[in-house]
C-alpha cells in the first residue's frame, strides 16, 4: 500500500491551512513479539485527496540461529467521509490486542478536534468516537503537539489526549482533553 506525504487540512471558512505533519511513524507500541504503529498518509476519499491515518502491524521474533526476523502482518488506513482531515496518529494496544488510535480531525465544515478510533480483539473494522471537538478557526497552522495514547498500567484500559482549538480568553487558542477507554 503507497504511502505519500498528506496535504494541510482545511478549517471551516478558509482561512490558514493546518499542517498535517509528515509520512513519518509518530507512535508505537507493543505487546509480546508485535509492534504497531502509526502514520499519517496522503489518500483519495471520494474525489478528494486528504490526509489519512495508517496503522501498522509488525511481527518481530528471532530463527533459530539468533537472527532477528520482522515481517508487516496487518495494516489499515483510517480515512474520514470525504474532506475530512485524519493526521497525527498515536497508539496504544492492550494485553488483548485492542487498539486505541487519537488523530487530529478538520474539514472544511470542523474546527480542529481529536477523533479516536477504537478496535476491538478480532474486530475488522474501527469504531469512532469524538474525545474533544474545536470551536473556532485557529490562525496559526501548527497542529500535533499534545496528541498521544499510553497503555495503563491495567494493561485493559488506555489513556488518550488530544487538542482542539477553541476561544479562551477571547482569542481561539489549543485545549487539551485527557481521556481514558476501557475496551473488551
């Protein structure tokens, strides 16, 4: 599966495009002998080129012989509807292999919120929900400094943050939201 650096994303009334960041994996995190990890890409929804999000699977171990082996096991790109804006992914994976998945989210008709996408062990597909949602434009375009997932130390549930822009003190200005998720 190709991957490309994303474009910026739109916000609603034009105005400063956010940066998407680039194509480099930004989390990880492990269980046993897998890895998982997470990027943004460029892809087409609709007629629409976005920014993506794509998550990775890697399985490690080591032959007989005491080489190290690593093969690409599972990969899935999260896509919005079409011109919604998914980039600066983060990750976390509990002792079941449920996946917790923050990403920044804009459009042209949402203001900068963070998105998680959840999957159960043995799901196919994400589910989705809103941590936090945006309420103004931003000016600046840099976007990704306060998104991340951490296993706790339960190892079934996981804690999120994400940023959204929003009015304090009357200019529109970065939030953060911590959450935590509890999966099966």
């Amino acid at each position: 599966m190709p991957f490309d650096i994303p474009p910026d994303a739109p916000q609603p009334g034009g105005g400063t495009l956010l940066s998407t960041g680039d194509n480099r994996l930004l989390q990880t995190a492990a269980q046993g002998d897998v890895l998982w990890g997470t990027h943004a890409t460029l892809c087409t929804v609709g007629s629409v080129t976005q920014s993506c999000a794509r998550v990775v699977r890697v399985g490690v171990g080591q032959t007989t012989a005491g080489e190290l082996t690593a093969s690409l096991t599972q990969q899935s790109t999260l896509a919005g509807r079409s011109g919604s804006y998914l980039h600066h992914p983060g990750i976390a994976v509990t002792s079941s292999e449920a996946l917790v998945v923050p990403v920044l989210q804009s459009s042209p008709t949402s203001f900068l919120s963070t998105f998680v996408a959840t999957r159960s062990p043995g799901a196919q597909r994400f589910r989705g929900l809103s941590l936090t949602a945006g309420t103004c434009n931003q000016a600046s375009n840099r976007t990704g400094d306060y998104l991340g997932a951490q296993t706790a130390p339960d190892l079934a549930s996981v804690w999120v943050v994400g940023e959204r822009a929003t009015t304090i003190a009357g200019e529109c200005q970065w939030e953060t939201q911590v959450g935590q998720i509890t999966l099966p």
